[in-house]
C-alpha cells in the first residue's frame, strides 16, 4: 500500500502532501521539501519519530493524494 504525508498533520501552516511507493521514499520527499521550504537542516529524533507516525496508509492515485506545496 501507497504512503501518505502532509505538513499539517504535524501542525504545521503549509499545504505540502506527499504520496509514495514507501516509507523511505516519503521520508526523503519530506526531508527535501523541509530543507527547501522551511529551511531546515536536519530533524531532531523527536521530529523524526513525529514525521514516521504522521504517515499514513494511502492510495497514490486516488483523490488529491498528490505532491504539492502552497506555503
């Protein structure tokens, strides 16, 4: 099953929604955009942990489950 993330899952102001084959391949998309939009250079374990937990199971062809960001 595809993965799903999007920044306002943790709370964050920003309309960023990743979809990817895996885990990993999210994780990487999401560090990318961290470090690009937000300016991030690294993520605390915490952060990190927070990021896995907000990943969620969908369907990369399905509904708005698109790459995106509108910060």
């Amino acid at each position: 099953m595809d993965k799903t993330f999007s920044c306002r899952d943790l709370g964050v102001d920003c309309d960023y929604t990743v979809c990817a084959r895996t885990e990993e391949e999210v994780l990487k998309q999401v560090a990318d955009h961290a470090q690009s939009v937000h300016e991030m250079k690294g993520f605390s374990d915490e952060l990190y942990e927070k990021m896995k937990s907000a990943i969620q199971d969908g369907d990369c062809e399905s509904e708005a489950c698109f790459e995106s960001c509108c910060c």
